[in-house]
C-alpha cells in the first residue's frame, strides 16, 4: 500500500507517492487507497508495484511484469485497460465525464453528456394512458397473482413485496413519470396471457412499451426499467417474431450496463450499503436476462452481447421453489456452445450434456431447457464429426420424451410458454437425423403432441408447425422407400442370379425428384432438405420453408 499524506497547508489535499498499477499504466491520477476509484469504476484488478531500488524498478520497467501478478492475470489486466482505454478514446461522452473525475477523484461528478447535438426539440414521445384507465385495481392484482403463480416461480426477479405496495401507491397517488408502472403492466400482461383473459393485455403491453420507450428518450434509467425490459422480453418470446425478442432482449442488456448492474464493484453507493436480500434481487434480476438473451441468441442464430469487467455476483439467498439455481447451472454448461468458445469440443460437450441430463429438475419448464440444450449439444457433436454412442442417443431420446410429456400437461393447462411448439418440432428434427429403429419409433408420438398442441393453441403458427412436420416425415418415409425398391431390386435379381448392376434405375433418382413428384403443390426447397438442412430448421425459420 502506498504512502498517502495530507498537505502540509491543511487545505485537505492528499499526495499520493505512488499509484496502483492500472493507473500508472493508463496515465490516470490515482487517489492511494486499495482498490482506488479508478479501479473500482473500471473493473480493475487494483494492485500495487513493490518500492524496489531505481536498478530493481528500471528492470521491472523494461520487462513490463508485475513481481505480484501471474503473467496470466498481467495479461487479463491488460486486455481490460486496453478495452477500456479504446472505448474512452473513441467516445467523447466518457472523456468529458472522466475529465472532471481524473482532476478530483475524491468527487463522484454526475456529469450529464453534453453537446450530443444542438437541443433544439424536447423529448417528442407520446403520453401513455395510465393503467387506471386500463384496468382496475383489483382487475390488476388478479392478473398479476396469476404471472407469481406460473412465470415468478421461474423467473423470480420480481420483489413481490415490493411490488403490492407500488401497485397500492400507483392506484392512491398516480404519477405518469413512474416507471415501477412499466414493471406491474408488463407482470399483468404475462398474467393475462397464461390466464386466457386478453382484454386488457393488448392495453397493458403497449402501455408498458411507451413508458420504457419514453425512459430511453430521457436517458435516465434505473433498475426498474431493466426489469420492465425483461418482462417485456419475456412477453415478446411467448408471443412475437425471434428478432422483436432478440431486440428487447439486447436493449435489457444494455438497459443493465447504462446502470452498472454487471458490475457490483460499481453499484450505487445507496445499493452497496443495502442489505443482503434486495442486493439478491439486483443479482437475480441480472441473471435471469443474461440467461434469457444468451439462449434467446442461441436459437435465433445472432451474437449474444458480451459483458466486460468483474462481473455480478451470484444471489445468496434462494427463493422457495424457485428454479434460478438449476436455470443458473444449465446457464454455465450452456456457454460452450458460443461461437466464440475455446471448449467445443466433442470431450466437454458429452460431459456438458451428462451434467445437464444428470440434474433432478421440478418444473416442466426446466424440462424443456434440458432436452433444447440436449439438442444444442447433439447438432454441435454432429458438426464436429463426432461419433455419438448409442447411449447418448438413448438419453437425447429419453430426455425428448420427457419434454413431451411436459407439453402435453401444460397444454392441458393453457400455458402458452414457448418451449410447447418449439421443443416438440425440433425433437422431431432430431429423431429423424437419428434415424434408428427406436428413435422413428418415436416419430408418432411426436406428431400427436404436435398435432395436441395445435389444437389446443389453434393458431396460424401451429397449422404450419403440424404441416411442416407431416413434410418432413413424409420426406424420410420416401426415402426408406426408395432404399426399399433398391433392396428389393437387388435380392430379386440375386435370386434370378442376376448381377446389381442391371438393377433399372428408378424415374427419380433423388430424395428431392421424388417429393417434387408426390408433393407437386408444395413450394419447398427439396434438394435443401434432402441434404440435411432440415435438422437446422427452428422456429425463426418456419416460415422461410412453408
């Protein structure tokens, strides 16, 4: 630790003999203490150089090692001051914020951006109604009871405390600048949608949009609105297009860098003096959409944005019967399957998908995380030309066969969450690339939660979802056929003691040839399909076949 003394004057100044590592090499003022504003401000890993003599600090110098650091943690130092340092360099906003901070760090200066432009308009934004004019008091509480019953005891980011008595306050002393009403419209629409009741969640969904849209406006944000925007998220996965969600999700995201939240060593003095339980629900909070947006990309086959700095920690507490610790432990195993993963290979994928297969879950939904993981890990050994054992083949199949039964009882139930149109078709897609004895023996039990699912959710996605699949099926089954005739071909001209090679060549000498011909109405791209791309197909791309 350094030397910090007060000035000789007793004006309060301090001078400070030597700074950390981080700011010395940055060139920025360091105030002395362990770890310093800078470091805490910019994830640094604060650390001290040894008072060597002049010889021992020129040598030090020269070879540019820290005697304290591991070259592995000099070099991790240094991606981070080199980030930081490109990103202060290029924006203009974080320099002139900086400035006022490097010339007296004692002082935390909120600085406001300024000349961005010339502030010649005011914020122009439409003023949402407020909920009262939406839906009663009581018409709110009983769709929000119904999100706490099935989305809360997955998702749980939502301080229900909390939440009773902003509903009691927005109803007693309405505000239209309140943006915790962002939060209980987003949580009634979700109610609303798993409830059936959809009068009022058109209403309440759009007035959640206006207040979180008109917060961006503004530029003041809070962990409120990164709340609002996963719930918002959460909405738009359930119920609209893979790019809407893909985009809510990444505007949480970065709602939650604006505020810091990644990075606990930043937070807001008043939330670091903050007890351990609402400190969990900013942790909470933060996982959940890191968890959403991470898989979210995953299947919509877009980058998923990447968080730099120390990072946030895990909640301590748990919440009863909540699935944030399972949701969490997929969460990690589910990281080799980035692009830009070092791991991806064929060893840690199957010890991946033995831990995920291994663990005991309780909710249906968590049911469906694993067998899309399973798959996810399947098409990845698939792509690294990997030979997968019969036996995990048989636990990909037993784990699908699961997630159907969890389908079928949440159909029954009418809650639409998203997993019951996409886990069904893509374990279709599967046990067709599988194709063995057991996994086509599956294939009819598959299409009859397809075929449950559309006509518990009758909708213009479930008919194409059922079609496409009777395609893909009817695709296979001409193909067996054709390899049939070739057999039949070849054991009738070996009777005769004839030889294979005057076996007549069928009209149609391919997959595509013979489904152009039985299927001539169909505008589908065969000779895609019957080279495999179908095993690729997900729900963003329905579309696109049908």
């Amino acid at each position: 630790m350094p030397d910090v003394r007060r000035a000789a004057g007793g004006d309060g100044r301090r001078y400070v003999r030597q700074a950390c590592e981080p700011c010395r090499m940055s060139k920025r003022k360091c105030d002395g203490l362990q770890p310093c504003a800078m470091c805490q401000r910019y994830g640094y890993n604060c650390h001290f150089a040894d008072r060597r003599s002049s010889k021992a600090r020129i040598t030090s110098k020269q070879t540019s090692k820290s005697p304290h650091l591991p070259l592995e943690s000099q070099a991790t130092n240094r991606t981070l001051l080199d980030h930081a340092q490109a990103t202060e360099a290029t924006s203009g906003v974080i320099f002139q914020t900086t400035l006022a901070a490097q010339n007296d760090p004692e002082n935390d200066y909120n600085i406001q951006p300024r000349g961005w432009n010339l502030g010649i308009r005011s914020a122009l934004s439409a003023q949402p109604p407020h909920m009262s004019s939406i839906a009663s008091q009581s018409e709110v509480r009983v769709m929000s009871d119904v999100f706490f019953a099935k989305v809360h005891c997955v998702y749980g980011f939502i301080d229900r405390r909390e939440f009773a008595e902003k509903i009691e306050t927005l109803w007693t002393r309405p505000s239209s600048d309140d943006p915790y009403a962002a939060v209980v419209c987003g949580a009634a629409a979700l109610g609303s949608l798993f409830s059936g009741n959809c009068l009022f969640e058109a209403a309440l969904v759009d007035c959640a949009r206006h207040i979180l849209q008109n917060s961006n406006v503004s530029g003041q944000v809070t962990h409120i609105h990164a709340a609002g925007w996963l719930l918002r998220t959460l909405y738009l996965r359930c119920t609209a297009s893979p790019h809407a969600t893909w985009i809510a999700g990444c505007t949480t995201i970065h709602t939650m860098q604006a505020i810091g939240l990644h990075n606990q060593s930043t937070w807001p003095q008043a939330l670091q003096n903050a007890n351990g339980e609402t400190q969990d629900w900013y942790r909470r909070l933060f996982w959940i959409a890191m968890i959403i947006h991470s898989w979210t990309s995953f299947e919509y086959g877009k980058p998923r944005i990447e968080l730099h700095g120390p990072g946030c920690h895990v909640p301590q507490s748990t919440i009863s019967g909540n699935a944030f610790d399972a949701k969490l432990k997929m969460y990690n195993l589910s990281n080799i399957l980035s692009a830009d993963s070092t791991t991806r290979d064929a060893t840690t994928m199957e010890e991946a998908m033995r831990q995920v297969t291994s663990m005991e879950l309780h909710h249906d939904e968590l049911e469906f995380d694993r067998v899309m993981l399973c798959i996810c890990f399947y098409r990845h050994l698939r792509i690294l030309n990997a030979k997968v054992a019969e036996s995990w083949t048989h636990t990909i199949i037993s784990a699908g066969l699961v997630g159907l039964k969890a389908c079928l009882r949440l159909a029954r139930n009418r809650e639409p969450w998203w997993h019951v149109a996409n886990v069904p078709f893509q374990f279709l897609c599967v046990l067709l690339v599988i194709d063995t004895r057991e996994s086509l023996s599956k294939v009819a039990e598959v299409l009859s939660t397809i075929k449950t699912v559309g006509q518990t959710f009758s909708s213009v996605e479930t008919t194409e979802i059922e079609r496409t699949a009777i395609t893909l099926i009817r695709l296979i089954h001409k193909r067996k056929e054709a390899d049939a005739m070739a057999l039949s071909f070849a054991s009738k001209e070996n009777v005769n003691g004839g030889l294979a090679s005057v076996i007549d060549e069928p009209t149609a000498s391919t997959d595509a040839e013979l489904m152009r011909v039985d299927f001539p109405d169909l505008d589908l791209a065969w000779d895609d399909l019957s080279n495999g791309l179908f095993f690729d197909i997900n729900m963003a791309q329905l579309n696109d076949i049908t």
